[in-house]
C-alpha cells in the first residue's frame, strides 16, 4: 500500500478522526470493533475502510473509528481510550511496525484481539495477527506475465521499476518480486533504471523523468503502486512513449494494487497487467481473525491475501473482484 499524504482530502470523516473523536456510539449487545487507521491519504485506505464498515454492518457489529494522522503516540492514546470504552476488538493499521509494540502489549493484556491490516508489526512475543498481501508473491507473478508478453513479441527489453518507501516492508518485497523474475530473464531484460519514489508523486514524476531522458530507449515499466499511474502516464507521454497496446512504440506496463486508475488503464489499453491486493478478501480474512480469537482460537500471527494478476484477457472474468473497479464504476454511472 502506498504512502502519500497528499493525494487526497476525506472531509469530515478525516477531520473526526484526527481530533480523536469516534464516529460511531458503541450499541448495547453488540459487538464493537475499533477502526484505527493511521490516514485517510490513500484511494486503498478509503475503500478500506468503507468495505470494513459495511461488512461490520453485514455482521452485525458497530464500529469506532479514529485517525492518528501519522502520530504513533497518538494512536497508541487511541488505542488505550478503545481499551477503556472496552471494545471487542481492535484492527489496526500503523506508520511504524516497532512503536505498535505497546499498543499489542496493552490489547493483550486487556484481553481484546487486535489485528494489523496490510502491515504486520515487528517480531516480538505480543500476540496479534496481521492480514497482509503476499507482495512478493503477486509482484513476481505481474512481472512473470509482462516477461512472457516480452517473449512473444521477440526481442531485448530496458527494464524500469519504479520502487517504493524501503522503510515499509510492502515495498520492499515488491521489489524483490519483480527481481526474483527479471533475475531470471537476464537474457532478454535489462534493468537499466530503479526510481526511488519513496511512495511521494513528485518525486516519482521528477525521477522517471530522468531516467527517461537518460534512457530512452526503456520499454519495459513496473510500478510498485498504482497510484503513481498519472505520473508515469505524463511522463511517458512527454517522452512519446504512451501508446496503446498492438501499437507501434507500446512500452509494456504493469501496476501493483489494483486501484481506479489501473482499471481505467487495462480498460483503454495501456497497461498489461496489474497485480491485485484483494481488499474484499483481506477484510474477510481480517475480520474472520476477531472471530476465531472470540472462540478461543489463535490464529497464525501473519495470514496472506494471494491477491491475483488481472490482465485485458481476463478482465471481465476478475473485474468485481478488483477493488478499484468498484471506485471506478462509482466515478463513472452507468
């Protein structure tokens, strides 16, 4: 998932959440669910937390939500007010993996199951359990569809990746997806530019425009997230470099998250393929882990979405399943 604190604005969802003010009253008899997000920055994290509530609603529970705006110690605060409103349990999604620590520590001696979404903590002897996407996974299997479209079309390929924040984990293993299988494929990929992105637009704008201008002849993309599409797109415009696929000068394309703007691209034609985090499954999983630990269960301390690869070919068939179709169709009635 993607870190960029300026892309976009929540109102008054996000301006609740960062006073500290909770968006729901806990219901009698019912259970209650904390929500604790760290932003509201990203497309991911929007329909996140807007399928979160409406399967909590399918279950039956309510939901208190709070925002900590990147703050670790405000959202270990937050963590501590939902253990003193006694919620049933705690999903949360943090900026740091180390300074969550005591906040699981805190949950596990209350006793109220807590769940990381999309990034798991540091190793420690806390008990909680993380749903993540096996990044590593879905990243190798994207690049092994644009390696084998490389093929059939014959010849050599300058490869570009476009890497994200190598301070979280998703990135890195993105990256070491996309090399398990260029790796393999030396003989016929080069990778001749690696644009450090840091999950920030400009600076992804500002570092594949350079490495375009010094090497104009890559034909060959991977972004570590979607949510660069709209720099990559005027950039390789400006270059003369975005053509539809079939066309002549078509540099081959592939994405990682699966949100609007990849299937607004995979729609059009320009990208190849998209390695899709399933959000609908992850919440699934997610909240089936406050289930199995309210039966007395203990559920493995990391459980991974194996997310799937959507390409024009079997669109129709994967679409619903990808959340950014949903953002899409919203965006676009009928």
């Amino acid at each position: 998932m993607k870190l960029t604190r300026r892309q976009f604005t929540v109102g008054a969802l996000l301006a609740a959440g960062t006073m500290g003010m909770p968006i729901m009253v806990k219901a009698e008899g019912t259970k209650t669910v904390a929500l604790l997000f760290d932003s509201l920055v990203s497309p991911f994290w929007v329909s996140g937390i807007e399928i979160m509530r409406a399967k909590a609603k399918e279950n039956g529970w309510q939901t208190l939500e709070n925002i900590s705006d990147f703050d670790d110690n405000k959202q270990f605060e937050q963590v501590k007010a939902m253990i003193g409103r006694k919620v049933d349990g705690i999903l949360i999604i943090q900026t740091d993996s180390k300074a969550v620590i005591p906040a699981i520590r805190a949950a596990n001696a209350a006793g109220i199951p807590m769940v990381h979404f999309n990034r798991p903590p540091a190793e420690s002897d806390a008990y909680s359990v993380a749903i993540q996407a096996d990044n590593r996974k879905i990243m190798a299997n994207t690049v092994q569809f644009l390696v084998d479209e490389a093929k059939k079309m014959g010849g050599k390929y300058k490869a570009c990746l476009l890497i994200g924040d190598l301070g979280d984990v998703n990135a890195i293993q993105r990256r070491d997806g996309f090399f398990d299988v260029v790796d393999k494929n030396a003989d016929i990929i080069e990778v001749v530019a690696r644009v450090s992105t840091e999950w920030n637009a400009d600076k992804a704008f500002a570092e594949l425009t350079n490495a375009i201008q010094a090497n104009p002849d890559i034909n060959f993309l991977v972004t570590s997230s979607d949510f660069m599409h709209p720099q990559i797109e005027q950039v390789l415009q400006t270059a003369d470099k975005w053509h539809k696929r079939g066309e002549e000068g078509h540099v081959l394309f592939a994405g990682f998250d699966g949100d609007e703007g990849a299937y607004a691209r995979l729609k059009d034609g320009y990208l190849d393929a998209c390695g899709v985090q399933n959000l609908f499954l992850e919440v699934d999983m997610a909240f089936q882990a406050f289930k199995d630990m309210w039966d007395g269960k203990k559920p493995d301390k990391l459980l991974l979405d194996p997310g799937f690869v959507i390409t024009q070919a079997n669109l129709a068939e994967k679409q619903n399943e990808m959340w950014g179709y949903t953002v899409w169709k919203k965006q676009n009635p009928g």
